[in-house]
C-alpha cells in the first residue's frame, strides 16, 4: 500500500521535474543566446519562451517513450479533429459568454469610449486575437489535456490524472517573474535567479483566486477528452474561444476595481478568471456529471 502511494506521488511529481529540467535548460541557452546575439530582448522573455518551447517538443519524444498513439493523446482523424475545433469554438462561446455578460451587466468590465476603432481595425483586432487563441491553445491542449493526462492516466486513477492535469495546466499560468535583468548584469547563474522566482511565484497568495479559476478550467478541458473519445480537438477549440473573448474584453473594455462586485474575478490576472469563472465551470460540471448519472 505504502509502495504503491510512493508511486502514484513519484508520477504525480515527474511532470514537475521534467519542467524544471527544461527551465534550467532554457535559462542556460538563454544566456549563451544573450552574449552571442547581445541585448536584443529580455532573458525573461527567453526563458519563458525557450521553457514552453521545449515542452510543446516533449510531446514527441515522451510518446514514443510512453507507448502512447496519437489517438491515445486525443488526436482523431483530420476531417474528425478540424469538425471538433468548430464544435469546441461554439461550446466555448456558449460557456463563457454568459460569464462576459454578467460582467457588463455588474459594470466589472465598462465599455473603453476612449479608444478609436474603424471597422477594419475591429475586424482585424478580431481576426489576430482568434489566430493568437488558436495558437495558445493548439500549444497547451496537447500538452495538458493530451500528454500529460494520457501519461497519468497509466499510473494512477482517471480521478487523480485530471486533478493531476488541471493543476498543472493552472500552476503553469503563474511560473513567470516580472524581474528584468540589466544586460549589463548577465551572468551564467541570471536565468536561473529568474526561474527561482518563477517558481516561487506559485506561492504568491495575489494569485490564489485566479488559480482555482484556471484549475476549474482545467477540470472543464479533460473532462472533456475523459468524456469524448478522441476529442483533443474540443478542447482546442473551446480553450481558444475562452482566449479569443478575454482577449476581445482586454481590447474593447476596461475593468471598473470600483465596482462592488470586482471580487467576481482575479486582481492579479486577465479581469475575467476569477471566483465566477470557478463556480460557473463547477455547476456545469456537476450539471453534467449529475445528469449522467440520473441516466445511470
């Protein structure tokens, strides 16, 4: 029994590892890149980037390492998995549209009357912010609701897996440090101060409402691919709908800090994960979940 325990929380941590692995990685080449290339952008940059670049490549060596298909990640066929991402993009319409209503009905978020749009800015502001979410979210979907949950899924039970997912998919949100170090100030050991306070950000107590928001999030993403054979494609294209309407609100709207109802969402994130983001997503898990077992 006590074995087994040690297991399951030696595979809960391996992901853990192997992102700390890839951060040391990414501050060393950082620094190499620096003073070769010289003061053309900020380590921090470099590092964050260079971290989550070598996780997306992950992907392929863990695979064949794990013994895991494409199928097994979540990936359908091609005609399949492009009908998901549309199908994903309406469910995250439907399910964060009413979250954006509620905060323009509470005066949370206010209309931005300062800024000049013509219709083709907003059609193009429109256009780059969906190309953008679909980026963040083909490059976090694999990765969280795929990989991830599919490599512990074969180590511990389905319950613990997505807890497992949807805590890491939140905690990553927050490995950042908004530290920049003075080029004159390089050294071998910068990148790595940098991720130390990264790392530490996970401790910050700023950051403990949108984190139930993003875990909840995260739960709403693999229970999808738990519930939908082969449905990464879903979760890509509900996660970049998520994006592309947070990124719609950053650009059209303003968040009103006086408005007695401003605990609904995160002083330290987006102005729209938070506290009502976490309890919407929760009922309609547990919606669903009931629903399903009433059918039972």
């Amino acid at each position: 029994m006590k074995i087994a325990a040690l297991k399951t929380a030696y595979y809960a941590l391996l992901p853990l590892f192997i992102l700390l692995f890839f951060a040391a990685v990414s501050s060393l080449l950082s620094y190499v890149f620096l003073i070769m290339a010289g003061d053309v952008i900020s380590m921090r940059k470099i590092v964050s980037k260079g971290t989550q670049i070598l996780l997306l490549l992950s992907i392929f060596p863990l695979r064949h390492y794990l013994k895991l298909s494409w199928a097994d990640i979540g990936f359908a066929t091609k005609a399949v998995f492009f009908r998901q991402v549309m199908q994903g993009l309406v469910l995250g319409l439907v399910t964060l549209m009413p979250v954006m209503l509620v905060l323009y009905g509470l005066e949370i978020s206010v209309f931005d009357a300062d800024k000049a749009w013509t219709p083709s800015k907003v059609v193009i502001r429109i256009c780059l912010a969906l190309l953008l979410a679909i980026l963040i979210s083909m490059g976090e979907e694999p990765l969280f609701s795929g990989i991830l949950l599919a490599g512990l899924k074969k180590k511990m039970m389905l319950f613990w897996a997505a807890v497992m997912s949807a805590g890491y998919y939140a905690a990553f949100h927050f490995v950042k440090t908004r530290t920049r170090v003075a080029y004159e100030d390089l050294s071998p050991a910068s990148g790595f101060q940098l991720m130390a306070e990264a790392f530490a950000n996970l401790l910050n107590p700023e950051i403990t409402s949108a984190f139930m928001g993003l875990f909840v999030v995260g739960l709403f993403l693999v229970s999808i691919r738990t519930q939908i054979k082969n449905s990464i494609g879903i979760c890509i294209g509900c996660h970049a709908a998520w994006v592309w309407q947070i990124k719609m609100a950053k650009d059209f709207f303003d968040t009103n800090k006086n408005s007695p109802y401003y605990y609904l969402v995160s002083d330290y994130y987006d102005g729209v994960v938070g506290p009502l983001v976490a309890v919407w997503l929760s009922l309609i898990l547990i919606g669903y979940f009931g629903w399903k077992r009433w059918l039972r």
